[in-house]
C-alpha cells in the first residue's frame, strides 16, 4: 500500500531475534528433544537467514540507483554462499541447500559470462545443473525413503525439510529457461547439450520444487 514507515513502526515492535520462539523454546528443554530442536534451527535459520540475506545483499540497489557491489565483488559473495555451504554439510547429500548452491553457481556463470571467461562460465553453469537435478531428485517431504544430510550438525535430520513453491514445476525447468542467457558466451553445442539434459529432468513437481 507504500504506507512504508506504518509498516516500520509495526516490524519494530516485533521481538528481536536473540528472543524468538526458537532460542527462548531451548531453555523449555533438555536431553534428545533439546538436540533435535536445535538442529531443525541450525537447518532453517542457514538457509532462510544466511544465505537468502546474502543473496538480497549482493542486488539491492542504494537510494542513488547505483548497485552496492561490483562484478568482482558479487563473484567473491556468490562463492562465500557456496563456502557457507560446505562449511556446514561435507560434501554429498545437500538436500534443500541444493537449491542456493545452485543459485550461486548460476550467478557465477553469468558473472564469468560477463567477463567474456567462456570457460569458467561453463563450469560454473554445468555445477548449477548438477544441483538442479539433485534438487528436483529428492522425494516428498513425507516419503520415508527420505535421506539424511551429510553434516555433522545436522546429523540424523533427512531432506527435504524446506517446503518451496513457484510457478514452475521443477528446478532444472527453471534453468532451462535461464539458460538463454549465456547464449552469447558458450559455445552453442555445449549448451544444448547441456539443455539436452536439463529437459530429460522437468519430471513431475514435488513439495521441494521452486
């Protein structure tokens, strides 16, 4: 409605983070609950605050128009996503972080593409690919073929724990329609064989699907 400082004074009287339900909850608990519920926290609060925070950060433009960060800038944050990732999960199941995995690395190969880097755009565009498909793998929310994250701190919770909608019906539908922005930069039998795999995955949608 642009009533934009009513909608402030109501944001403000919100609690603060350091008092929400989740951290105020753990002090209610102990023994296996206490741990389960902190993992669920671990999980959602990564992926919701992190890492989509990072995201906004990296194109919301200043008061003046002008963007906060430049080219190499924006490289360096979309690589900062893909290390807070790893950090957190060692490599193999990703699950739901699939899917700002391959947000990052699709930023990247237009960034590299921009660069006129034909190379590393491609790299960077094949790896986005490879967690589309992983995402739009995964089963339902409540199959009990579920699998487990890789992590430490996040061991015995099983993916998808994050339920995503949108207007398409899976991941690697999504890129596919991206894709048509690097036309210029890669070369084009690559790129069709890559968007040769990309249809063989537009299954069906599932609750994980953007």
């Amino acid at each position: 409605m642009g009533e934009t400082e009513k909608a402030k004074s109501y944001a403000k009287k919100m609690p603060n983070n350091a008092y929400s339900r989740n951290d105020m909850i753990v002090e209610t608990l102990t023994g296996t609950e206490k741990r389960n519920h902190l993992q669920e926290v671990i999980a959602h609060s990564l992926f919701f605050d992190v890492l989509n925070s990072i995201s906004h950060l990296m194109y919301t433009q200043l008061d003046d128009g002008a963007e906060p960060y430049n080219r190499d800038e924006q490289m360096a944050l979309h690589h900062k996503v893909i290390d807070i990732i790893n950090i957190f999960i060692e490599e193999g199941s990703f699950g739901d972080f699939n899917m700002p995995l391959m947000n990052a690395h699709y930023g990247l190969a237009l960034l590299y593409a921009k660069k006129n880097d034909a190379a590393a755009a491609l790299n960077h565009f094949k790896l986005a690919v490879k967690y589309a498909v992983l995402h739009d793998a995964m089963p339902a929310a409540n199959d009990n073929s579920r699998e487990e994250y890789s992590s430490l701190l996040l061991k015995g919770i099983k993916f998808p724990s994050i339920t995503m909608h949108g207007p398409h019906h899976t991941i690697a539908e999504h890129l596919l329609d991206m894709s048509h922005n690097l036309d210029s930069t890669l070369p084009a039998a690559e790129l069709e064989e890559i968007r040769r795999e990309l249809r063989s995955n537009q299954g069906d949608a599932k609750p994980g699907d953007l």
